[in-house]
C-alpha cells in the first residue's frame, strides 16, 4: 500500500504523452508462452480481379463508390484525449501526495500548472469525486479527501475477500504457461519500486493484479476489484511516506507468487497471497 507525502515541486507542463508512465527494463521472463497459444493477426488481402483503370458497365456501380443509400464507412481516427491525460496525472499526483489530503484545489491553478485549460482539469476532478478521490467545494474548487488508517484496513479486508478465493481457484486451474506469460508485469512492479516512484508502482501494481483477476473470465469482478485496488491506494491523511524498501518488499510477492503459481505450489500460494493483503493495510 502507497501513502503519499506532499513534495515540494510541480510536475512539468502537459505536452502530448508527458503523462504516461511506462516503467521499462525488468529482466526477461523465465518461461515463454507456447506458440500454439499465442493469438495471431489476421492478414490483410487484397481484393482483386478488375483491369486498372477499368470502366464499370452501365448501371453498374464501380467498385469502392458509394451510393445516397450506402454511406461510405467512417474511418478510424486516433486521438489523444486531454481530459484522459489530465486524469491520469491527478491520480499520480494524488499517490504521489502532492495533492495534500484536506486541501482545496481549483481548477484554473490546476490547469496552469499542466499548461492546460480549467475544462479538462474540472472534467478530470470531477470524475474523482465519482470516485470519491476528492469532494466538490461549490465556488472553491476540490478538496482531496481525507481517509484513516481505518477505512484503508477495511478496503484491504473487502479485497482479500474477493481476491484470495479467486487466486486460489486460479491456482488448480490455469496451466503454468498462462502463469509464465504474466511474468513482465510482475517484473515492471520491481523495475517501479527499485527506484522509488510510488506512482509508477501503483499503476504496475493493479495492472498485475488485474490480468490475475482476468484470467477467471470474469469480467465485472476485475472492474470492482480494480476499483478498491484504486482506492486503495490513495494516501492517509497523516503518516511517512512508503519506503523504497516497502515497495520492494511488496514487488517481491509478485514474482514469488507467480513462481509458486507456475509450479503449482498450493501451499504456498495461498501463504503468499494472505500475507500480501494483510499487508496491504499498513
């Protein structure tokens, strides 16, 4: 679990992409997805059989025209959406703790210091009050809640609760090569917590989480458990910031994990994974 401390500093003006992380490096994994198992691309074909440069008949309609009645298809445009971006930084901010707990932020101040306007800002805050990130000051701005030691003890229990049996299905049922091909993402939690960035971790962190939980095809348990994962890991009112040691320490549950989950361990996985969420409220 991440408890943030505010920090002194901004993070740099919004330009296109400065908001993703991507923890690189990491060591390769141990074992490698057999190819029968691997998904493949359908190729491209061409379609064929007219002269170049020849003439429909009469009446007939010429091929890749487009009628009043048959519209053409709408092509697929890429876009980068600010307010995502913009969302994505908060929460980092919030991990990070430089968004303090109990203090009012407005949209305009938050807007000039990512260099962007006050829309995608208010936008972006007022998802996180949906998802009670923050609360809504009426001519004011946000306030980034406050939480305790208390509620972070109660979202660790709801999480065991649901994840633990399901890990421990998981564990008699997936082949071990399923188990091997999950081994980059515990390996991107390390890379995170070697170097002390608690946002970074915090996004390896559900992501490993969340392709364990996806293997049980369920999809609407993935969306809550990801969600008080979320929540989770939003920073206390009051208290140190988590160690570079702590964050290593939890890393190493990943990939230990995983190595008992790839020999079949059941003993041990279920120690494991018991142990992880009984830290995950401190």
């Amino acid at each position: 679990m991440e408890q943030g401390s505010a920090r002194e500093g901004v993070r740099p003006a919004y330009a296109p992409g400065a908001f993703s992380r991507a923890p690189g490096g990491g060591r390769m994994p141990e074992c490698r997805v057999p190819e029968q198992a691997r998904g493949e691309q359908p190729g491209v074909e061409r379609l064929g059989g007219e002269r170049p440069g020849a003439r429909p008949a009469d009446g007939e309609q010429a091929r890749g025209e487009h009628t009043h009645s048959e519209p053409p298809a709408p092509r697929v445009v890429q876009r980068h959406s600010v307010r995502g971006q913009i969302l994505d930084a908060l929460r980092a901010a919030l991990v990070d703790g430089e968004l303090v707990p109990g203090q009012v932020y407005s949209a305009p101040a938050l807007g000039a210091r990512f260099g962007v306007s006050a829309t995608p800002v208010r936008e972006a805050m007022q998802r996180l009050a949906v998802e009670g990130a923050v609360e809504v000051v009426p001519n004011r701005g946000f306030r980034v809640s406050e939480r305790g030691p208390r509620e972070l003890a109660e979202l660790a229990e709801v999480r065991a609760l649901i994840e633990v049996p399901v890990m421990m299905g998981l564990a008699r049922t997936v082949p071990a090569h399923r188990w091997c091909g999950l081994r980059p993402l515990a390996e991107a939690t390390v890379t995170a917590a070697a170097v002390g960035d608690r946002a970074a971790y915090a996004e390896s962190d559900r992501a490993f989480h969340r392709a364990v939980l996806m293997l049980s095809g369920n999809e609407q348990l993935v969306a809550v458990a990801d969600e008080l994962h979320r929540r989770s890991q939003w920073p206390l009112v009051s208290g140190p910031a988590t160690r570079r040691a702590d964050l290593l320490a939890d890393a190493s549950e990943h990939t230990a994990l995983l190595d008992a989950l790839v020999s079949q361990d059941l003993a041990v996985v279920q120690a494991l994974v018991r142990e992880h969420f009984a830290g995950a409220d401190r």
